[in-house]
C-alpha cells in the first residue's frame, strides 16, 4: 500500500465517470509476483474496515474510472513484475477506514494491514 485518500466525490473525467454515494476512499496499491507462475489480481476480493469492524467491499465500477491510466485487476501478473493501481471503497461520508485485507485470491486467508 503507498497511499490512502479519502473525501473524494468522484472518479474517472468529464465525459466517464462514477460518483460516490457517500465517499470514495482511493488506496493506492503497489504489487509484485513473487512467485514461479502468472496470477491474475482481482480487486473484488479485496476488503477495508472501519474502527467499529464494519467491513466495505471494492466499488470495482468507480475503480475502473479510477485506474483509467493502467488496468491492473483481472490482468496477469507475471514472476517478477510489479504493477499500481487503486481500490475504490465507497463508504459513507463520516466513516473512517482502519484497516484493510488484502488477498491474493478468492480463497486465501488474506493479511490484514493498518491505515494511518
């Protein structure tokens, strides 16, 4: 994770585009494959908690508007390259992300990470 930003109404340009029903919180992501085959990252899987444990899922509509620049998820990653991209939480104006878990796949147990 390099940065988190937060208070954000919407994503992608003038023309294309995505507003938020309350916030979109931008994390910005940095991952390397570190293993011997191709994967395939999806952001869907991927999950952010307020203090209270309340658990927010990825917009993955507003992310594609937000990573217009670098398609990330859903494409192959392969050994040894790193790519960036942001997940898109839209979580409600006065909530503050404390956390996240990142996976990286649909049925790992994922690792959680504190937000500052």
């Amino acid at each position: 994770m390099t940065g988190v930003k937060c208070g954000v109404a919407k994503v992608g340009n003038q023309y294309l585009n995505e507003k938020a029903q309350g916030q979109f919180c931008l994390v910005s992501i940095q991952i390397k494959n570190i293993g011997k085959e191709a994967q395939t990252m999806s952001d869907s899987v991927q999950k952010a908690y307020d203090a209270k444990g309340t658990e927010f899922s990825v917009d993955s509509g507003a992310a594609i508007h937000a990573n217009e620049d670098q398609q990330v998820f859903f494409e192959e990653i392969n050994p040894g390259n790193t790519v960036k991209g942001k997940l898109v939480f839209d979580i409600p104006k006065d909530t503050k992300l404390t956390s996240l878990e990142l996976h990286d796949s649909l049925f790992s147990g994922g690792v959680k990470v504190a937000l500052k």
